[in-house]
C-alpha cells in the first residue's frame, strides 16, 4: 500500500475518536520550507513513496545527494507519521491501563532526558510518549542540530543523535504494536501502520540506526511484515 492519503486518515480517525474535534495535544507537522534543498528530497520521498514503488528501493540514498540531508528529512516525516498513529490510540493509552512504558512482559523502557529526569525513570506510557515527543521536537527544531540551510554544516554528532531520536520512536511503535493494535485494527489503520513501519524498518536497517537489540520486540512481527527483507541490509555511502 502506498502512503499517499495517510496524512488524511490518522487526521480523520483522530477527530472522529475525539467526537469531530481535533485534541489540543495533537501537534502541528514539522514542515519543510519550499525551495529548499531539504523540501525537494521530501516531495522526492513522498512522489517514490506514493508510486508504489518496492519500500527497499525507496529508502535508498538518491545518487549525488548527502546522506544526512537525507536522513534529517525521514527524521521528520517519521515524527509526523508517529504522531499521527499514536494520537490515534492516545485515549486508550492511559496511566491506568498503561502505568509502565513497556512492549510486553520482556520489555519496560526507562526515561532519561539529562534535564528533570537525569537518571533513568519508569513512566506510565503516556507521560513516557509526552516527554519523548517534545524531546524529538526540540531537537529537530534546533536549527545548530538540524541546519535549516544548506550553508550551515550538520554537527559532528547528527548521526548519533538521529540514532537516539529513531530509537526512541521505535519504542513508539513497540508499544502501539503490543499493547493497542486492537485498536488500529477496528479503525481499519493496520495496512497504513503496517506500510509506515515497513517504511521506517528498512530505513534504519538501511543506515544502521537502530541496533538488533532494540529492534528485538517486534522481531517476529517484522519477519512476517517484511517478509522481503533479508539479514543483510544494503550499504549506504
């Protein structure tokens, strides 16, 4: 299934949940500025993506383009797309019915942000979400991490801080997968989660930015969802 209309059906799905009222928590997209360089390899993305073109090939670095451009813009669209998915089961994620942030019995994740939580601290799912939600957005936001133009350098550390950021949405989907995809089911959104999840495992897989270890939750999900994908992932300059 291609992406195009995804935007439009976790928006749709979110108001219908909300009794046709947008909820104040559900954030504004992170956007690209037309003409720029940034906001030509989104609509680049998105054309390939909405063409229904292989996921594997999608996600490929384009020739001549640098490869952090190229991964500041799916650090983005993925934000927006994880957002979405989870403002849609946010009413069934609560402190009661998730006091841990957890992808079942084997898996609790603890939060830590160097700030208020400098060690790490076991959260209902909810405030965990919260707090790693605005985290994401303040980092992508900060134009010293992710140069809006093309004359700014990315710092040294953007690799490893799109590691962190794309671990940490993982989680997002770790949790929705294991604990509400009952609910993506009966708003008829699995075939769009199942696609967005395709499209952000070959890419992590793709530049090696989520560990083995950390993918290991959904490991037997994945094997039936990406069932063309091998062990090996292709190398990217």
């Amino acid at each position: 299934m291609a992406l195009s209309g995804f935007v439009e059906f976790f928006q749709k799905g979110k108001a219908v949940a909300c009794g046709g009222h947008a909820e104040r928590t559900f954030r504004p997209k992170k956007r690209f500025e037309p003409g720029t360089l940034r906001y030509s390899l989104h609509k680049q993305a998105q054309a390939s993506l909405n063409s229904g073109i292989n996921l594997r090939s999608v996600v490929q670095l384009p020739q001549g383009e640098d490869s952090n451009d190229w991964i500041a813009v799916h650090v983005v669209d993925f934000f927006n797309r994880i957002n979405l998915i989870y403002g849609t089961v946010s009413e069934y994620c609560t402190t009661t019915s998730c006091p841990t942030m957890s992808g079942g019995p084997k898996f609790e994740y603890l939060w830590a942000d160097g700030g208020k939580y400098k060690k790490p601290t076991p959260l209902p799912a909810p405030q965990y979400v919260a707090l790693l939600m605005d985290w994401v957005e303040a980092q992508i936001n900060n134009e010293t991490l992710f140069p809006v133009s093309t004359d700014v350098p990315f710092p040294k550390s953007f690799t490893s801080l799109c590691r962190k950021i794309l671990t940490r949405l993982f989680r997002v989907f770790v949790h929705v997968y294991i604990h509400h995809f009952d609910r993506i089911v009966a708003i008829g959104a699995e075939p769009h989660v199942n696609t967005c999840y395709k499209h952000f495992y070959y890419f992590v897989r793709e530049f090696d930015l989520v560990s083995s270890k950390e993918l290991e939750p959904l490991k037997e999900m994945t094997s039936h969802v990406c069932r063309d994908y091998s062990d090996s992932p292709a190398t990217s300059s």
